[in-house]
C-alpha cells in the first residue's frame, strides 16, 4: 500500500510544487529527485509483487501484477533517467534564449503531471480510469510539445492534440461497448469496469459486442501508440517538442497505449474464441513496420527520423501481441523493453548534438565523433542497437519474433524481413555520415553529460548477452498472462 501511494503520490505533489516553483534554479534537481523516489518505490512495489503475487488495492482501485508492475518499473526508470538529462539540456535551452522562466516552470511541473497519468494508466484495475488517465496524459503532453511556441511547434502540439483527441473517443466509445457487455454478466455498477471481474467472467462476455468493442479499442488506444495509419502526429511531436520529451514519449507513452490495446485483447480473446483480434493486430503492426520503413528515406530531419523508428518498432510489438502465445508475448515484452531503453538513450544523443551544432537537419550534423566523442559513439552505439544488430536486446527480441513467426505464421516473416531491411538501411546510412562523416567544427571544449545514455545502452547490451534468471522469469510470468 505505502509503496502504490509513494508512487501516484509524489509525480502529483512534484507537478503542484514544480508548478508553483518550476523556474528556480532548484527545479531541476527537485524533478531528478522526485523522479528518482517514484522510481525507488517501483522496485519496491516489484518486490513486493513478486514476492507476494498480484494485489489489489483501496477498495480493488487499483491493481497490480507482474505485467502491469514491469511497466511501472520501467517508466518510472525512463523517466528518472530522463529527468537527469533534462537538467543539463533545458539549462542551457534558456541560456539560448528558446526558453523563458515560466516556460520552464511548465515544463517542469507538466513532466511529473505527466508521469502521474502514465503511472494511474498502469496501475488502474478500472478500465474506465485507465481512458481517462490517458486523456489527461494527452493533455499533459499537447503542452510540452507546444513549449517552445514556435509555429511548428504549435502546429505540431494541434495536430497532437486533434488527431489524438479523435482517437480517444474511439477508445471511449469501445469502453462503453465493453461496459454495457460485462454488465449483463456482473450488473449495474462500477465492478463492472473492473479489469479483475472482467477477467474471471471474460468467456461469458457478448462476443458480438466485445468484437465491435475491439476495434474502437484498437483504433482508438492505436492512435496513441502510432499505430499505421494512425500515426501522423507522431512525426511533427517528436521533432518540434523539447528532447527530452521526445524521449518519453517514444520510450514510455507508446508502451503504455499498447498496454491497452493487449488488456483488452485478453478479454476479447476469451469472448470471441477466433482470432480476429490478433490479427487485427498482426495487420496493424506489418502496416506499420512496412510504411515506417520506406518513410525512414525520406527523412532530413534526425528526430522524425527516429520517431518514424519508434512506429516501426511499436508495430514490431504490436505484431508480436497480435500472434499471441507466451513465446510471441515473451518477444513482445522484451522488444518494448529493448525500444524504451534504446530509443531514449538515441534521443539524449541527437539532443546534444542538436543542441551542439544548432541544427536537426542531417546534412548539417557530420563528425560528431570529432567534435564530441561521447556524443558521437553514444548516437552510433544507439543506433546499432536500436537497427537489431547482435549482441544487443533488439536483436534478441526481434529474434524470437521473427522466428515464432515464420513457424506460425510463415506468411508475414518476408514482410517484416522487408521492413526491417529497408530500415537498416535508411538509418544506418544516415548515421554513418552523422557521426564520422568530415567536418571543419572544432572539437567541444568540454564532453557533455551522457551517463543515461551509456547506462540505457549497457542495460540494452545486457538483456542480449544475458537476462538474470529472476527477470527471465518476470517475463515469462507476464508473458503467460498475454499467451
């Protein structure tokens, strides 16, 4: 209990105090250590759950297993981590003039606001809750991407927030669906939003309804995952939001719509008894994995480059949950994992090297390695890892993937060889001149602080090398859950 209420307890008073305090020169360390306590009760609420076994908690409020407290682990780790790096990259933002005082104290006190909603979204045991936490975490995030307020920027935070709000009422309107179903079996009242009471009567749910209810879920919750081709926000928000922001979002959001989506698909799955809802899902993801792939050519600016990778991997994911089975949703787990860890360590180097050189535009940003060594082999080390190159996690999971796909479904193993081909090239072309290409910058006097990125990386670089048994078996656990 005291573990649950640290962790919704404190992103809320950290958004209240840094709402109020946000432009001090302590803002930034409160938000670090904020974030750093929210993380130290995750693990302790991980401990505890897999020690004792699934809980529910005040009054079956909020519930939580070894799926749901996986992903409360890592995004209170993301965002720690995250946190650090924004306190050197948002310093010397407002040195640049690109932020003024109060800008800074809505940032600050919009990232644990933010962190709160994707914290409830995991934790709920109501389904209901859960729509609406992701609401208010659209809402939370349509102001940090519009932070700088630019015309992009702004641009971009109205198509965030239109297409996403579209999204959202699909979703609305599948939990509805879903509501009117579970009360025929459970009755009026709130137990039956309860993701616990589905779960126990979910084979004798309406099939027809929870079909239809599916897919507004899937649409809706999809939107948010970027899901093709739901994704069109997602490009213009990673590249005019602040860094920092770009990183959780990819890293974190993304992981926890897609939450969602395979929540419900259990319930679906045990109404219906087809597979119509796995392959839904296996379609919506080789789209997405396909399409990305061949927008990654087109890309000159580094961060749609990469949150065009974020598409491609979510609907790697997306595939994996789709196929089901505990092997598949074991690669799913892992993949997420892998992409979260990577992706946020690739977006704290393209910051600084955005921030260094004054300019996202690829053709302009060559030689990091001279120019900044840390930078440079943080951003190649990335981008290695995140392109499934052995021995790290997203080779690994992208492994088990496209195996268990080519023994079940041996139809959709050349489209994702396709897809993951076309990407190693687009990207790996592009980062190869980024980081060695020739350049007449001189060399940064002093190498900045990327201690997250080399952590995420070796982090990476360990779940392919070797998993603890103890998070093996975490895996697994969850993995059975899905499968």
């Amino acid at each position: 209990m005291t573990e649950l209420l640290l962790i919704l307890c404190l992103p809320l008073a950290g958004a209240a105090v840094l709402g109020l305090r946000g432009e001090r020169t302590w803002a930034a360390e409160a938000n670090a250590a904020f974030s750093l306590v929210t993380f130290l009760a995750a693990v302790a609420l991980a401990a505890r759950v897999v020690g004792q076994g699934p809980l529910v908690l005040l009054s079956e409020l909020f519930f939580v297993d070894a799926l749901n407290v996986f992903l409360v682990t890592l995004t209170a780790f993301v965002g720690f981590t995250t946190s650090l790096f924004s306190r050197v990259y948002m310093r010397v933002e407002q040195q640049l003039g690109r932020l003024t005082g109060m800008r800074l104290r809505l940032y600050h006190g919009m990232y644990q606001m933010f962190m709160f909603t994707m914290l409830v979204a995991l934790l709920t045991n109501n389904v209901g809750i859960l729509w609406v936490a992701m609401e208010a975490a659209t809402l939370a995030t349509v102001l940090l991407v519009s932070l700088y307020r630019t015309p992009a920027s702004i641009e971009a935070a109205w198509k965030y927030f239109i297409l996403c709000g579209v999204g959202i009422a699909q979703a609305l309107f599948g939990t509805i669906l879903l509501y009117l179903a579970a009360e025929r079996v459970l009755g009026a009242g709130g137990s039956a939003l309860l993701w616990t009471h589905l779960h126990e009567v979910k084979d004798q749910l309406e099939p027809t309804v929870l079909g239809i209810a599916f897919v507004f879920l899937l649409v809706g919750y999809g939107t948010k995952v970027g899901l093709v081709p739901l994704h069109n926000w997602l490009p213009d928000a990673h590249a005019e939001g602040p860094t920092p922001i770009s990183a959780v979002l990819s890293g974190l959001l993304l992981n926890v719509a897609l939450y969602a989506v395979v929540r419900n698909k259990v319930l679906v799955d045990a109404a219906l008894g087809s597979p119509l809802p796995g392959y839904l899902m296996m379609g919506f993801g080789l789209l997405s994995v396909l399409v990305a792939a061949f927008f990654l050519f087109r890309q000159k600016d580094v961060k749609r480059l990469f949150a065009y990778s974020s598409i491609e991997h979510m609907g790697i994911a997306a595939f994996a949950f789709g196929m089901g089975g505990p092997v598949a949703a074991f690669g799913g787990l892992l993949h997420m994992t892998a992409h979260s860890l990577t992706k946020s360590a690739i977006f704290f180097a393209v910051g600084h090297a955005a921030q260094k050189t004054g300019t996202q535009n690829m053709d302009e940003i060559r030689g990091l390695v001279h120019v900044s060594p840390a930078v440079g082999w943080g951003l190649m080390v990335g981008g290695i890892a995140i392109l499934g190159i052995p021995p790290f996690g997203v080779f690994a999971s992208e492994f088990v993937i496209l195996t268990t796909a080519m023994r079940d479904h041996p139809w959709a193993a050349p489209i994702l060889l396709i897809g993951l081909g076309v990407a190693f090239a687009s990207v790996f072309s592009r980062l190869q001149a980024m980081v060695f290409g020739d350049t007449t910058a001189k060399r940064l006097p002093h190498p900045p602080a990327l201690l997250p990125v080399f952590v995420h990386l070796a982090l990476v670089l360990m779940l392919g090398l070797y998993m603890p048994p103890y998070l093996a078996a975490w895996y697994r656990q969850a993995a059975a859950m899905l499968g």
